[in-house]
C-alpha cells in the first residue's frame, strides 16, 4: 500500500519566491524508512530535502533528518532554516529559541517575527575545525577551469568544518569566480577517493558595499549537485576562515552578508554572524529569510 505524506515547498535565503534555494520539507515522516527519505529526495532533486520526524521529545524541539539526491548528511545551513521556518510557519515551532536534532546532535535555532509569521530565523553552528591546507593550486585550478593566478596566494587552500566539512578556495577576483566551472570528473580528481572528497567552496572578498563576500559551491562529486544556490553549512565556517585569517576583528560580534546563487539566477543573501567578544571559541551563527511557494502530497510505496 502507498504511503502519502505531505510536503512543504520553501525558497530558503530570499525575501522573494523563487530565489534563493529550493527545499523539500516532509512532515510527519516517522513511518518512513530511509530508502523511502533518500528516494523522495532524489524524486524532489534539490540540494537537499528534510524529513521531519515526530512526536517531538519537548515542545520546543524537533528531529530533523536532510538528505541530498545521494546520500544522509548529518548537518546543513538551508535544511535547518528552512525546515525552521516552516514549522513556524505551521505554529508547529512559536518564536524565540529552539532546538532541532539533527544528525550531528542538538543545533540551537532563534526565530524571530510572530506566531505563524516569521520573519527571520538564526541557527547556531558547532565550534569549527580547521583541516588539512592543499598546496596544488595548479591542480584546483585546472580542476575549477581557470588559471592558477586566480587563486589567491596569499590566503590558504584549506578545510573548514561546523559539522560539515568543505575545501575552501580563495578566488582573486569575481571576474575568475564567474568562470569557475563545476565538473564532476575534474574535481572528483581532486581527491584520493569517494571518503575524501570534500564539496568545493569558492569565495571573493570584498564583492561591493553590500555584501562582504561573494561564494560559489560545487557538489557534483560528493551529492551529485553542479552548483548550490545557498549554502548555509559552509557559509558558518566561512566565517570562521575569515576570522582567522584577519578578515574581521577580534573580540567583539561582527556581521557580513554571504551573497550566492548570482550565476544561477537565484541570488541567495545569508547573513553570517561571529561573536568573538568572550574568552572562548568564537560563536558563529548563520540566519536569512524565507517564502513558501507551494504544498502537496507525494505518495511512495509502502
């Protein structure tokens, strides 16, 4: 017998339809197995969708499952905002904290507006891990299908992790960023095998007055997706590199806006967070808004 659960449609990091990235939010899908998660995932064919599972243990908390086309992650940005808002859209989550589980454990998320109208959602990321630092340029470059002059020489090649780990690359200019092209052979190269492949997160500093960096994401060897419109799992440890790095000031809260998805005609604007104000691991959080484009029912077999 068929299975019919339904299933909310949100563009995440946008203040208008159509923008931003696409998410799947399934509702009360505790009766699924995950091959029936994995399967409407690759049905839906976003970045990722979620699967929200209920009863949850406490009112102000929630267990969150998100799958790409290919595969479980244990955490991203755009699921959890989305997923937020659409619970609190649904009066399912009222404003102010909250907690969703996700595959990494307990994540705090904020929702800030009224109840069944919010207007904006913040999610806390774990302290991030610095890795290893790649030292081919030429390599990634090739890979990336420009030249290795527009990788900056002055900023490391490394990965960085807030649960999710992606290989970051300094691009020189938007100019170079605009030609990047995604190859699923060409960066599947880049990597020993399936188990270290990393997504690869390209990123410009100082893009314009409005936004303080300008990212691309590539995905097609690891989740099977060419290009992310937004990407809030890396956009946290984004902030974190330029942290180190001496991008943004030490010992107070500073804020920049993340700005993707442009070459894709889905500009996405993420705002970053970073609290280095106390004694302690900087505080990262990330947060945007959303719009509910459509609902529905999809059936899968029993």
């Amino acid at each position: 017998m068929a299975i019919s659960i339904g299933f909310t449609l949100v563009d995440v990091f946008t203040p208008v339809a159509f923008g931003g990235n696409q998410l799947a939010v399934f509702h009360k899908a505790g009766r699924l197995k995950a091959s029936q998660m994995q399967s409407l995932a690759r049905e839906m064919n976003f970045s990722e969708s979620t699967f929200v599972i209920p009863p949850p243990s406490r009112a102000d908390s929630v267990r969150v499952r998100i799958f790409t086309p290919r595969r479980e992650i244990p955490m991203a940005g755009h699921p959890t905002i989305g997923t937020t808002w659409v619970l609190a859209a649904r009066g399912e989550l009222a404003p102010g904290d909250a907690t969703l589980e996700l595959g990494v454990g307990e994540i705090s998320v904020t929702i800030e507006g009224r109840p069944r109208r919010p207007q904006f959602v913040w999610m806390t990321h774990q302290e991030a891990i610095f890795g290893e630092k790649r030292t081919d340029r030429k390599r990634i470059a090739t890979a990336l299908g420009i030249e290795p002059r527009d990788i900056r020489s002055d900023l490391p090649v490394q990965a960085v992790s807030t649960g999710m780990p992606f290989l970051f690359v300094p691009i020189a200019s938007a100019h170079a960023l605009a030609r990047c092209v995604s190859s699923e052979a060409a960066l599947r190269g880049l990597f020993d095998g399936p188990e270290s492949a990393l997504p690869i997160y390209m990123f410009v500093c100082g893009w314009s007055s409005r936004a303080a960096v300008r990212v691309r994401m590539f995905a097609p060897h690891t989740d099977g997706i060419a290009e992310d419109p937004a990407t809030g799992g890396a956009a946290g440890p984004l902030g974190a590199y330029l942290l180190a790095q001496g991008f943004l000031g030490r010992g107070r809260r500073t804020r920049f806006t993340a700005v993707q998805g442009v070459e894709m005609g889905r500009r996405s604007e993420i705002m970053v967070e970073v609290d280095d104000s106390e004694e302690r691991a900087a505080s990262i959080r990330i947060g945007g808004r959303c719009v509910i484009v459509a609902e529905g029912q999809a059936r899968i077999a029993g």
